[in-house]
C-alpha cells in the first residue's frame, strides 16, 4: 500500500489531499495542530499527530521508508515572522527530521509569489523568479536548502508552485454576500486558479511520477482576471459582485496595520505578503503537469469550478 504523510493535515488543502489518497487505496499519516479537524479525520482512517513544524523535537521519529511526503504548512497572510517560522524553518526541520529514513519523495507546495509582480507573458517552469515580497523570498530560501539536501544526501525534493486554491468549503458565496471580499486595485490583472480537488490529483502525480528536482506548476488551464472570476461567481450565485480598494488606500492600510501588528505581534487582515501575490499578474501554464505527470484536472477552468463551488453552496444552505 503506498504511504503518505502530509505537514498540514488539518489544513484546508492538506486535508483535501488526506481525503483524495484515503479514497486512492493509499495509507494516511499527517501532522497538523487543530483538535477538531483532526478527529474529522481520524474518522476516516488517518493518523493525526498534533505537532509544531517550527519545533524540531516534535518531527523525531515521523518519517518511514518508502513516505511519499506533503508539505503544506503555509501562511500568506500572517505576521512575516510566522511566516518564515512555517515556511521556511519548518522545511528545514522537516527534512531534518526525514533525512536518514528513506522516503520516497518530499513534494513542497508554495505558491506564485515567488514570481514576484508576474509577467505579461505566459508563466511556465522555465521563468526566471524575481520575488517581490518576504513571501517570495522565503519560498526561494526553502527550495534552495531541499536543493542542497537533494544534492548532498539524495533527498527526493520536488516543487509545486500552486495557483490560488478554491473549492467547497471556501465559503466564498457567503463572503460575497456579506461584502467581505473586496477586489484590489480593480481586479485586472491575471490568476491562475485550481480546484482543491485538482490540486490532490497534481500533487500525488508529483509524488508518484514526478522528478526530484523538478518545479511544477499547480494551475488549471484559464487564466482570469479576479474581477471576471469573481463577477461571474457572483452572477450565478445571484449576490451582488465584489466592490474594489484602490491600490493606494491599500497599501496605506497595509502600513497601518503593519504597525499594528509589529507592536503587538497580532495578525494583520491584509499584509504585504497578501497584497502583492492577489495584485501579481500570474497566467500560467498548465502544460508540464498535463504533458510529463499526465494529469486530467475535473475542473480545466474556472466554469466547471464554479459550478461545484454553487453545489456545496446548496448543500450547506
Ligand atoms: N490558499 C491558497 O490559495 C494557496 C495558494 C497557493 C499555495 N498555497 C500554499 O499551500 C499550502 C496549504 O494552503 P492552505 O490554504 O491549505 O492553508 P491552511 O488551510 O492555512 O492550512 C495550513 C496547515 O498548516 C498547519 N500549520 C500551521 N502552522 C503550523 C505549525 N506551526 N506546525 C504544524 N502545522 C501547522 C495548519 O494546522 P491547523 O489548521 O491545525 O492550525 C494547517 O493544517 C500553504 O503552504 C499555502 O501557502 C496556498
């Protein structure tokens, strides 16, 4: 039986990934740190340690020969130290911890920021990074230490580089209707978007077929403006579409809460982290995983999506 064991378990696309490999035949193991979404789990035959990536002694003993590895333990919109506690120290710790036990792959999801403002052009594996953001840099900074363990120790590190992430359970119908999203700066520019769905079927390929070594990009195969894909999620769900925050009201909130947050260490609503990755111009490719991992996405663009998003809004109604 193939054997996974996912960081960040109880989070929303690691515990979609869980659900994806228990379906597929496969044994589940994972650490996450919320009680609750651990015992949803438990229910259906996952393991769930709850442990600190940011705490080394807490990883002893995790990984077994022949793992195949998930690192989906993240932030995008909290305190930069946080950041760099779960993004980067905790990859460190991982591999650490996961050196000298025989795994078969070690598959780190992060996300675009790492391509910093975006490009006009198409996106694919072969685009230079130019980070814009701690976000980015981190992200790089993480890669690069899997990079030298690949090198060093034979440490099978591949990299998915993931589009903005939607799916059920998102409640994204519900935050538009209560006026709780809002557009940055218009909306224009580019996203790339994949199912939750879709990205567990692209990250056990990455597992399974894919290269060490090797970047991947997680995204479906249209691109579009947040303001089209929000528009056209709202048309259908028949609640009014997204206003939108001028740039520079953002950015002059973005300092405030900054300060805020530098002081009393709390987490800010929107961070420069945030701001810059959901203002970036991302279109991307899907080519690679489709042509080298031979992946089938259910939701090839933002249509079918939509469509699952409205069921689940339906069922929780
Ligand atoms: N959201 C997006 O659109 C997007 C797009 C591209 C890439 N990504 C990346 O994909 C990954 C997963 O995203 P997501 O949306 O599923 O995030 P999420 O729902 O916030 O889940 C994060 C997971 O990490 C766990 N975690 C947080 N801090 C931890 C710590 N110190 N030690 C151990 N576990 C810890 C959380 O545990 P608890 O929930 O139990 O606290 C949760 O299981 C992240 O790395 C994110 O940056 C996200």
């Amino acid at each position: 039986m193939r054997q996974a064991l996912i960081f960040g378990i109880t989070g929303y696309a690691g515990s979609a990934l869980a659900r994806h490999l228990v379906q597929q035949g496969w044994g589940v193991r994972g650490i996450g740190r919320s009680e609750s979404a651990a015992s949803d789990l438990e229910s259906l035959g996952v393991e769930v340690e709850i442990a600190d990536v940011g705490e080394p002694e807490e990883l002893e003993s995790l990984g077994r020969p022949d793992d195949h590895v998930f690192y989906l333990v993240g932030s995008i919109s909290g305190h930069p130290d946080w950041t760099e506690r779960v993004g980067l120290d905790g990859v460190v710790n991982a591999e650490a911890a996961l050196a000298d036990t025989g795994i078969a792959s070690f598959v780190l999801v992060q996300t675009l920021a790492v391509y910093g403002r975006g490009s006009d052009e198409t996106i694919t594996e072969d685009t230079p990074t130019q980070p814009n953001s701690q976000l980015g840099r981190i992200s790089l900074r993480a890669e690069q230490h899997l990079r030298d363990a690949l090198r060093k120790r034979e440490f099978p590190a591949r990299f998915v580089r993931a589009g903005t992430i939607y799916g059920p359970g998102r409640r994204t119908v519900d935050a538009l209707r209560n006026k709780r999203l809002r557009m940055l700066g218009g909306g224009e520019n580019l996203s790339s978007r994949i199912h939750v769905d879709d990205l567990a079927t692209v990250l056990a390929a990455v597992a399974e077929r894919g290269r060490s070594g090797e970047v991947y990009l997680a995204v479906d195969d249209q691109p579009i403006s947040m303001a089209a894909y929000f528009d056209y999620l709202a048309d259908l769900a028949h609640v009014p579409a997204p206003g939108s925050t001028p740039k520079w009201l953002a950015r002059a909130m973005i300092a405030g809460f900054g300060l805020t947050s530098k002081l009393t260490k709390g987490h800010a609503p929107l961070g420069h982290n945030l701001y810059m990755l959901v203002t970036g111009n991302y279109a991307c490719s899907s080519r690679k995983i489709r042509s080298e991992l031979e992946v089938e996405l259910t939701y090839p663009t933002y249509v079918e999506g939509v469509e699952s998003l409205l069921a689940d809004e339906d069922e929780d109604a």
